[in-house]
C-alpha cells in the first residue's frame, strides 16, 4: 500500500509539473528564447555558394557541392 501511494504521489507531482509547463507554455517560451537564437545564429554564419554567380548553361547542370571550410 505503501507504494502504492508513493507511485500516486509522484504522478501527481509530475502531472502538476507537465500542467504548469503547459499552461505557462514554458516549452514555447524555452524554443523562442533559447533554441532559436543559438540555432538561428549558428545556421545564418554557415557558409554557403552564392547560386546566382554560376554560369548558367541550359544543357549543364550546376554540381551543388560545398566546399570544405
């Protein structure tokens, strides 16, 4: 029985835990705050071809590789 009420109160515990994560939309408020600035800044400094100063031939097809940095 001991147990059992063990198991019951870290249920509730966790329900109330995952309860104030939705109703505070904690997980959007870390995604917009933390995640997306770190990934945003490490995606926006890759680097990357500009496409637009390939010579264009209408029977050849660019080779879309990036160079080792």
């Amino acid at each position: 029985m001991k147990k059992l009420f063990k198991f019951a109160g870290i249920g509730a515990i966790a329900y109330v835990a995952l309860f104030c994560v939705y109703f505070f939309d904690l997980d959007g408020k870390f995604f917009f705050y933390i995640y997306e600035p770190f990934f945003k800044n490490h995606y926006d400094n890759m680097a990357r071809r500009d496409m637009t100063q390939m010579p264009y031939d209408m029977d050849k097809y660019p080779a879309y590789k990036y160079d080792e940095v």
